[in-house]
C-alpha cells in the first residue's frame, strides 16, 4: 500500500512542477497567479484517485476509508514536496526576476509593503508547503470518503 501511494506521490508531484513550469513558459506571471496554483489541485485529485483505485484492485476492491485516507494523504504529502521544492527552485535560480513579480503584487495589495525585503525564501515556501497539507488533508478526506468500499 505504502509502495503505491509514494509512487503516485512522486508521478503526481512531477507533473504538478511541470504543470506550473509549461505556465511559466506561457507568461511567468502565471507562476504568481493564485489560480494556476489552485489548478494544480486538479493533478493532486487525479493522483489520490488513481493511487486508491489501483489499491483497490489488490485488495479485491474494498479499502476502508482509514487505508483510502492514508493513501492519500501520503501522496499529498509527497508531491507537495515535489512541488514547493521546485517552486523555490524556480524562484530561486530558474527566475529571479519572479520575487519583482511576486513584490509588486503584493504592493498593489497592501502599499505599504513597498519598500520592504520581499522575496520567496525557503522559509516562505516551507510555510506555504505547510499550510497546502491542510488543504491535502482535506481533500484527502473527501477522495477517501468517495473512493473506500
């Protein structure tokens, strides 16, 4: 079980990274939206999904919904890993000029900001990584809740 559910988390965590570096390639403001980092949800759901179907198959198609969620919740874990590391990295090394992005967005937000270090440092994204286990948590419960027999 713990076997399908890592390699899910990494296959899920790489194609959310590619997900948000073909968005940079498009217009590297993309990076900085809000709703191309929500869509990336949609690859985490895909991933629970598939991870608990293919559990469900070894198992003779029943799964208790503790199993479902541990699955889950593994991959949401993994991949987000995958995907704040890269995150960083591209604000990091890929594309610095990002955190500019990122400082005038917060500035037309809350001017007083201006004038202020602002950048994505590794502790912001771990901060972000943290939070985004609430919301993988979550969404765990709702796959395993519809995905256990």
């Amino acid at each position: 079980m713990q076997q399908t559910a890592v390699k899910y988390g990494i296959i899920t965590g790489i194609a959310m990274a590619l997900y948000l570096f073909v968005f940079h390639q498009i217009d590297r403001s993309f990076a900085i939206n809000p709703l191309v980092n929500l869509g990336s949800l949609v690859f985490l759901m895909v991933g629970m999904v598939m991870a608990t179907k293919k559990q469900l198959e070894r198992n003779g198609g029943s799964l208790a919904k503790k199993e479902a969620l541990k699955i889950c919740f593994t991959i949401a874990v993994i991949s987000g890993l995958f995907f704040y590391g890269f995150m960083f990295l591209l604000f990091q090394y890929i594309d610095h000029g990002l955190n500019d992005l990122l400082l005038q967005r917060a500035i037309e937000i809350d001017p007083t900001v201006k004038g202020k270090p602002y950048e994505m440092t590794l502790g912001s994204v771990f901060r972000g990584y943290i939070f985004s286990l609430l919301y993988g948590f979550l969404l765990s419960l709702m796959v395993a809740s519809f995905m256990k027999k």
